[in-house]
C-alpha cells in the first residue's frame, strides 16, 4: 500500500510545479521563465522537475497552458452560467476579467496568449495546445449561443468573435492598465450578441 501515498504526494509536487509555471508563463511570458525559477518557485528540486517533465521546459509550459486552459474554461462556464441572456453572460465575463486583472496589478493577463504570441511561426506542441485552448474556450460562447437559438453558422462566428474580442481586450487592458477596454469590448459584445435577437 506504500504506492499510494507517494504517487500522492508526487501528483502534488506535478501539481505545484504546473501551477507555478503558469503563473510565471501568465505574469512574464514562455521566454521569460526559467525551468529553475520554476523548481524554485515551486519548492522542488530540478531533477523533480526534470522527472515529472522529461521534455523540460517546453514539457512543463505544454502542462502549463493546459492547466490554464481548464482554468480559464471554468471561469468562462461559470459567467455564461450565471445569465440567462447570452448578451449579458458575454458582457459580465468582460467585467469579471477586467475586474481580476486590475486587481492583480495588471500583470495576470492570459498565460495561453503570452505563450501563443512567443511561439508565433512553429508548429511546436506549445503553439497546438494554445491553439485548443482557444478553440475550447470559443466551443463554450457557442455552446451559450446555440442554446439561445442561434443559427449554427452565427453561432460559431459569433464565438470566435467573442473569444478573440476578450483576448484583445486583456492586452489592450494590461498596456494600458485601465479597465475600460475589456469594458467596453464586453458592451460592444453584448450589442453584437442581442442584434441578432437570439
């Protein structure tokens, strides 16, 4: 029975080192991040790192927008959840982003976009799963459309729309250190999203 707890508390050294990795990706970028402020950050030792990520950092930063993927995924369920009216789920996800990246001082921005921009040109398994997660999260807006009535096709557009509003609107938002452009991206969504009385 030893294994289990092991394997155990090996998930929770994978756990942090993940976890800190995404933060460090989230607040300075893939190039920015070094694989040992990353076993620093993390309490663990770089053969721990090295074990759990025999790829190194690209492993790690693979595991690390992944866990931001999910991450995100929630948040974006659970705004569109909490409105009936897809107009004003998308508008209120706006606020709730614009609202976290004042508070954390304007530096947690989104880790997938960071990572996404670096990588630019490659087809490297860090720019794929970016890839996804974009694709996941814009599956959620029209999975909210489409519930709503929307025509597939609208649907669709629609969400990659939204998705692709809101990341501009964080960058916008981070250089500026100002709100207002998630904010009034959100508003201009929402006009976007009841135009088509849906």
């Amino acid at each position: 029975m030893s294994p289990m707890p092991q394997s155990s508390s090996a998930l929770s050294t994978r756990d942090r080192i993940v976890s800190v990795s995404a933060r460090l990706i989230q607040r300075q970028g893939y190039v920015g991040t070094g694989i040992k402020q990353i076993a620093k950050e993390a309490e663990a030792t770089l053969g721990s790192v090295y074990h759990f990520f025999p790829g190194g950092k690209e492993a790690v930063a693979v595991a690390a927008i992944k866990y931001s993927d999910e991450e995100f995924a929630a948040v974006l369920r659970d705004a569109l959840a909490r409105e009936a009216d897809p107009a004003a789920a998308i508008e209120a996800c706006a606020v709730e982003l614009a609202v976290g990246l004042r508070e954390s001082g304007w530096v947690d921005g989104c880790p997938v976009t960071a990572a996404a921009l670096e990588t630019l040109g490659t087809d490297s398994e860090i720019q794929q799963v970016c890839a996804a997660a974009l694709r996941g999260w814009e599956a959620i807006v029209e999975e909210k459309l489409l519930g709503a009535g929307f025509a597939a096709a609208d649907a669709r557009e629609v969400a990659t729309t939204v998705i692709s509003a809101l990341e501009g609107a964080e960058v916008t938002a981070q250089v500026a250190r100002s709100q207002e452009p998630l904010r009034a991206a959100g508003r201009q969504l929402a006009r976007l999203v009841g135009s088509y009385g849906g």
